[in-house]
C-alpha cells in the first residue's frame, strides 16, 4: 500500500522477539518517516506498555512518528497515535474497533500528513 502511493516501505524482521526496540514497519519519503506497529484481529487487540514505550523510542531515536494501525475483520486500517490507545488495567494499552473508528485516521489521510 507504501509503495503504491510513493512511500517506500520495510516490515522488520523478528519485530517483537528482538533485544531492541523495532516497529513492525518503516515507512518514509524525503519528507516523512513512520514507525508502525501493526495490530489486527476480531474487534479488540491488546499492546503491552513495553511494546508502546519501545516504539515511542525508537521514533524519537530514528526521527520518525510513532504510529499503531489497526485493522479488523471488514474495516480497513486505521491509524492511532499512541496517546490515542485506549488504556487497560496494569498500565498497558488496547486498541478497539470503537476506538479506531473514532480516533484513528484512514490510510489515505496519514500518506498525506506532512
């Protein structure tokens, strides 16, 4: 979807199982880089607090916006912020159907953030 719209684009390898922090995919043009942590399923999916702070950290380390897209059964992505998640007991966050449609931007409008 990067590609076709004139970003380039790499999903990391072992994202998630790596000693250091590393976003699903990197996405970037001249003028915008993403880190994206990908999550989908049914209608509610769940990040832990190491998994938001290590994407925030990578961002800020790598100069680029954190991002969760989310996509669930017939709905397509949708893009949250992490201050956007919703957060559950023990300090660790979730995304739901809900909660992206009223939060999240569709992928059309994040290709076109500057």
């Amino acid at each position: 979807m990067f590609w076709d719209n004139g970003l380039a684009c790499t999903r990391t390898a072992g994202s998630g199982s790596t000693t250091v922090p590393a976003p699903d995919l990197l996405v970037g043009s001249k003028n915008k880089k993403f880190a994206i942590e990908c999550k989908s399923g049914k209608d509610k999916r769940y990040l832990t607090k190491k998994e938001v702070d290590e994407l925030k950290e990578f961002s800020e380390k790598f100069g680029a916006e954190a991002w969760i897209a989310a996509r669930f059964n017939n709905v397509d992505w949708l893009f949250l912020r992490p201050e956007d998640l919703g957060v559950s007991r023990g300090e660790n966050y979730f995304v739901s159907i809900d909660l992206a449609k009223k939060r999240g931007i569709s992928f059309q409008e994040l290709i076109k953030l500057e």
